[in-house]
C-alpha cells in the first residue's frame, strides 16, 4: 500500500472511531448507543487492516462486532419492556467534566514527555500451528476465553431473569 492511502486512510477511520465514540455517549437511546458501538469496533477493525494487523483486525471483527456487540444489542432489545426505557435521561455533572479534563490533562502531558520505544522485530513469526500450540497450551488462553464466555452467557441469563414478569 502506498504511504498516502495509509495515512488517509487512517485519518479517515480515526475520524470514525473517534466519532462513533462520542455518538456512542452521546446518544440518549441505548440501542442506538449499541449500534455506534458496533460502528466504532468496525473502524477499529479497518484501523488494525490498514497497520498490516490481519490477525487483530479480524479478531476485531469476530469478537468485538460480531460477538460483543451484537450480545450487547440482543441484551437490551430482550429486556426493554416499554419503548420508553430504552431513553436515558441526560445529566450534566460538573465533577465528572472536571475529572475528564484533569485525566485528558494528565493523559496529554504524559504522551508529550515521553519517548516512544524502539523495540526491534523478531527474526522469526509463529505459524498458525505455533500460535495454536500457544493457545491450547496447558497455561494458555483457552480456559480465560471460556471463563469469559462463561461470565457472558451468565450476564444474558441474570438480564433475562430480571425481566421476567410476576415474582415466581
């Protein structure tokens, strides 16, 4: 890819992350707040497709869009009982604006004061095989994945239970 379709490219789905995100807040319907949500993860996606991460970009797109996401907006559209539910209200808090402004503060002069990392590449990449050696791997990433799964799965039960009607 040539340097100028990365960095337009770049800037443009910096532009859609960013704004997905303050859409995401600012939206006063929830499901509407899931859905810039999804639209934030899939510029994200195309963020990670463009730095020449295929893998992560994908990860992104199956577990944070695909998955995440669509868990998210089954959730509330199964427990919404009334239209008007899905409508929060809008509060301005003064002690959150400032805790915001003092943390992008912070934020903002430790990235100016610091000194990017040079870390140099490996010589060598993992195969697929490798990787999935790693993963399955007695002290690997399946059993966390599952047990996060599992929390997920829990989470939808618990939000289905407290929706029910009648207290039997």
């Amino acid at each position: 890819m040539s340097d100028m379709f990365v960095t337009v490219s770049t800037i443009a789905l910096g532009i859609v992350v960013l704004g997905s995100a303050v859409m995401m807040l600012a939206s006063r319907n929830v499901v509407h707040a899931a859905y810039w949500l999804l639209a934030l993860s899939l510029g994200a996606a195309g963020l990670f497709a463009v730095l020449q991460a295929s893998y992560l970009a994908l990860v992104q797109l199956l577990v944070y869009a695909g998955a995440v996401a669509i868990l998210n907006i089954f959730t509330i559209m199964i427990t919404l009982r009334r239209r008007e539910d899905a409508i929060r209200e809008r509060e301005f808090s003064v002690p959150a604006a400032a805790l915001a402004v003092v943390f992008f503060g912070v934020v903002a002069y430790a990235v100016s004061q610091g000194v990017p990392a040079s870390v140099p590449a490996p010589q060598t990449f993992p195969g697929i095989a490798e990787f999935g050696a790693m993963l399955f791997a007695v002290d690997g990433w399946a059993l966390p994945f599952e047990i996060a799964s599992l929390i997920l799965v829990v989470a939808l039960v618990g939000a289905v239970w407290w929706t029910k009607e009648g207290d039997d």
